[in-house]
C-alpha cells in the first residue's frame, strides 16, 4: 500500500478516535488504532511508530492540509477535540473555496482516460457530488470530444511507454482497405487539435499513429526494447501539430493577417517563435520558423481571406491552388443549384 494511502487511514482512525467522547485515548492507545486500522486493510501485521502518530496529530493541528483541529490533552494524558462537533471531514469552506474546487474538478475529469487517474475517479465524483449538493456550477469548461475513438488505447500505451515494452500495433489508416501491423517501440503521447497521436519508433524511424486508427494493440515480449530518449519539448520545438520530419529543416514562413483580426493572431501566437515583422492600419506582417508539414498549411487555410502567405513562395502558391480549386467547387455548387 502506497504511504498515501497509510497516511489516509491513519487520519481517519485518528479522528475517529478523537471525537469518541466515550473513551479515553493515550497515545499508547491512538497508535494501537492505527496499527490495527492498517492491519485490516493490508491483511499482515502493520506497526505504526509512536513518532508516526505524533507527526501526524502535529500536521492535523497545523494548517497544511487545512485541517486545523482542535486537538488537546487532557489530564495529562488523554487526547480528544476540544470542539465535540469537529471532524476533518467538517472542514468549512467559503463560496471561493467551492467555486475553486468545482473549477478543479472540471479539469480533472478530462484526464480520466489516463490510467494514473483511474484511482482518483471515486474521490472527483464524491468531491462533484459534495458541489453540486452545494449549487455551485462550473465556470469552466474545456473543449472535449466525448466521441472521440481511440481513447481505450490511452492506457495500455502510456503504460508501455513507462515500462519500455515493445507493442504490435494493428493500423488501419483513413487509405487502408485491411489494417496492417506494426511492430513499434513507443515513445511519447501527443494530443493535438483534440486528437491523441503516438510517437513511436519503427523500423528505425520515428513514426506518428493516431489512436483513432488502433484496431488492436499487443505487447511483444521478445523484443528488447528501444529507448529513443525523446523530449516532448524539444522535438516538437519546430512544428505545428504532430507531424516532424527528420531531414526538413525550419523555414522563415511570412505571412500578413488584416487589422481585424491581427490582434488574435498577436495575443495568440501561431508559433512560440513567433515575431511582428511590420504593422500599418491595414493589418500586420508576421514571422515565425517552422518546418512546412501538413498541420502549418491547414492551420493557414482555416484563416481564409484574412490571411496571405508571403513566404515562402512554395507554401504560398500550393495554398493559392487550394484557394483557387475552392472556389471551383462553390462555382460548380451554384451552377448545379441554378439547374
């Protein structure tokens, strides 16, 4: 059992014992209860030290974990709440507290996929529960795709990627009639315009797979395993999106966005490395150095007039083609339309 665990169920069995106005309590008597609370929900013998016990009345009595009790002894001896009505689960808390916490919580539950957290689900539905009964709503809300496929594979992945195992990957890309296998060694999770991708090494390069496209995964036992030693931070240091290529290098993309709608392309960057080059009353000319890859160019296209890339002149005659064969088909629509 983890120490924060045993921590727990001393806590408890201190304050249960501490509100007992029934019995008396040495600290003879407090660490017994926690050795037999312990025993009871590891199964084996559990010795709580005197010290133990001592430190943890001093960090109930503190502010560290917002307990404060109110705990005091008596005839020298004896240990109990000087307040008959107090228990740390009748912590108060003001309408910021609630507000926070609620706030808290939101965030909390849009990582309960993860494994790490499967843990923590009962205990943020009875802290969402113990809100609600309190009216208090949310005044946060994160965009989530509860739809999204590949989510199942969330576990199995991360775990692998902690435990350095080498996993075969059934893939069937959007292309694809059958699914093909890959043998991988994965690297790093990535999410990515609400999209979940894996970083993986195969065949010596390192590949990105999206989790919406896993039929199946397995673990490979007999491959030892291959630790690229990847840095999320640095590798994708010189992209947008997921998409890195190991020959390309970052280039100078230039681009000119109209007075409207600079200011949210300044107060949100494109790229962290992005810079003002120039800025009049008709709109502002931007910098930033990236490697061209699929996720730049969609990214552009989404600001659509608004937006014309300058540099470098590849980019923006493949944009311009996109542009051009767009409004083809609005064309062709409103002709089709008038027949």
């Amino acid at each position: 059992m983890s120490s924060n665990k045993n921590a727990l169920i001393r806590y408890e069995t201190l304050d249960r014992c501490l509100k007992n106005r029934y019995r008396k309590y040495t600290l003879e008597d407090l660490i017994d209860a926690c050795s037999e609370a312990l025993f009871e929900f590891e199964g084996k013998e559990s010795y709580v030290s005197r010290r133990t016990v001592q430190l943890d009345l001093q960090n109930m009595r503190s502010e560290k974990f917002g307990y404060e009790a109110p705990i005091e002894v008596y005839d020298r001896k004896y240990y109990r709440y000087s307040d008959p009505d107090y228990s740390i689960h009748n912590i108060s808390v003001n309408d910021s507290d609630l507000k926070a916490m609620n706030n808290a919580i939101q965030i909390l539950k849009q990582f309960k996929d993860f494994s790490m957290f499967k843990e923590m689900n009962g205990v943020i539905q009875k802290l969402e529960d113990s809100i609600h009964a309190t009216h208090q709503k949310s005044i946060i809300h994160l965009d989530k795709n509860e739809q999204l496929r590949g989510l199942e594979h969330i576990d199995i992945l991360y775990e692998s990627i902690a435990g350095k195992k080498v996993l075969r990957i059934f893939y069937k890309s959007f292309t694809a009639r059958e699914a093909n296998t890959y043998t991988v060694h994965p690297q790093l999770l990535k999410e990515y315009n609400n999209r979940w991708f894996l970083i993986c090494l195969y065949k010596g390069k390192i590949y990105n797979l999206a989790l919406d496209r896993m039929e199946d995964i397995q673990a490979d036992e007999h491959i030892a395993y291959i630790d690229c030693h990847l840095d999320g931070d640095d590798y994708f240091k010189d992209v947008i999106g997921v998409t890195v290529s190991e020959t390309l290098k970052p280039k100078k993309v230039v681009f000119f966005v109209d007075a409207s709608n600079a200011p949210y392309v300044k107060t949100k960057p494109l790229h962290s490395s992005q810079e003002i080059i120039s800025e009049t009353e008709e709109g502002a000319l931007f910098k930033i150095c990236v490697q061209v890859n699929y996720e730049l160019e969609r990214m552009l296209l989404g600001f659509g007039d608004c937006l014309v890339v300058h540099k470098p002149r590849k980019l923006r005659l493949k944009l311009q083609e996109k542009f051009i064969a767009g409004s083809r088909n609005y064309e062709k629509l409103e002709i089709e339309n008038e027949l």
